[in-house]
C-alpha cells in the first residue's frame, strides 16, 4: 500500500475525531455519509449519497442522511454546490488530518451535465472587478457556471 492509500483510509477516521473533539457524536449516518464521499471523486446529491449511505450502514433512514448532509456542512467536513437543474451535489472537504481542499469552483456542461473541478483562483479577476465595481463578494464554490465542454463542442456542428 501506498502513501496515497494510507491518507485516504486516514481521512474518515480523522474526520470523525474532529467531530468528537467539536463535543458532536458520532452516528452511523454520519460516519456512512464521510464514508461515502471518501469513496468517489464524482459530484453527487443527496438522494445518490442516502442510497450509497443505505449500504454501509443499514437502517439509516434517508432522512437522517439528509440532516447529517447538513450537520456535516455546518462543521466544515462538506460543503456542497448547486449545478443546473437546480440540483445541489456534496463533496468531502476534509481530506486528511490537519488539511482540508483549497476553494475550488466548479463548471458544468449544459450538453452531457459533466460537473468540472477548476481552481477558485481561475475567478479570481472576476471576483476582484465584482469586489471593486460593484462592493459584492462572489463566493464561486456555491454554484457551477454553466458552458459547453470540449468533448460537446466537438461533436456539434459549426455554425
């Protein structure tokens, strides 16, 4: 195994001692959501992750995923971002003790949906004119930009 391995199996355990540390419990729900969102790089939503939830730890109602989703966010271990649609996708921002994911924005494709990482600092001369224009303060990990990725633009004809 690895360096890569070890951090990654470190980073629910490591988030669930933050979680004792802050006075919160430790619930089964809990520790099947950190598990779920450890497992993938895909951007998924609450339904997806109460599904997958279901499996690592049986009997936790999907209501109960859901109001860990939320307590999760407000420690700081999840954060989520709306995509089109109007759907709200969740990802771990805990990634291993004493880290945690620098900002990053996403970008979706309104072709094939395909939700894209890219650094917050690829906004960052948007941000500073908005800032400096008009005194509002973008926050671009909240919410996807919509476009046309390469792969779609490529099979669209020129017009």
């Amino acid at each position: 195994m690895d360096d890569a391995d070890n951090t990654l199996e470190a980073r629910v355990p490591a988030a669930l001692d933050m979680l004792r540390q802050r006075g919160e419990r430790v619930t089964k729900a809990r520790r099947a959501v950190l598990e779920v969102l450890d497992g993938t790089e895909d951007h998924l939503n609450a339904d997806e992750i109460a599904g997958q939830a279901s499996t690592k730890a049986p009997g936790v109602h999907r209501a109960t995923v859901y109001r860990a989703l939320s307590t999760l966010r407000e420690l700081g271990l999840v954060s989520h971002t709306h995509v089109g649609g109007a759907a709200t996708v969740y990802h771990l921002t805990f990634l291993e003790p004493g880290r945690q994911r620098g900002g990053h924005a996403h970008v979706q494709c309104t072709t094939c949906s395909r939700v894209i990482d890219v650094p917050s600092d690829v906004l960052d001369p948007l941000t500073t004119r908005l800032q400096r224009d008009l005194d509002f303060r973008l926050e671009p990990q909240h919410a996807a930009l919509l476009g046309i990725c390469a792969a779609c633009r490529a099979t669209q004809p020129m017009t």
